[in-house]
C-alpha cells in the first residue's frame, strides 16, 4: 500500500512520527496509507488555502488534544 503523496512535507506527521503513545501512534497508521488518506482534511485545508495546516490538526480536521502534544 503506498503512503501519501504529501508524506514528506506533512507537518503532523514530522512533529509525531517518533512519539511513542500508541493512540498518537494510531492517527500516524491510519492517516499515510489506506482509503481514509484520501479524505484527509489536511489535504483539502492546503488545497483550498495554497499552504499547509498547523501540525497540530488531525486528519479530521480536528486538533490533537493538548495530553498528546
């Protein structure tokens, strides 16, 4: 399964990708891969705004709460 394209230059991924809580650990799986990458609201959000979301917003367009940061 291949990641996403935007891997490379996603902000969350970059800020989380070494964290060690497991439902952190959970988004990171779920968002590079799979047919829910292609719903992500971080990709819709640089799309419609021609840069990238703060790397603290999920791919549900929701912000990591502050106890996983």
């Amino acid at each position: 399964m291949a990641d996403c394209e935007l891997l490379d230059t996603c902000g969350f991924f970059r800020k989380y990708q070494n964290t060690l809580d497991m439902a952190c650990k959970g988004f990171l799986k779920t968002d590079r891969h799979g047919p829910q990458m292609d719903e992500c609201k971080r990709k819709e959000f640089r799309k419609a705004n021609g840069q990238p979301p703060h790397d603290d917003m999920l791919s549900t367009g929701q912000t990591m709460p502050e106890n996983y940061r």
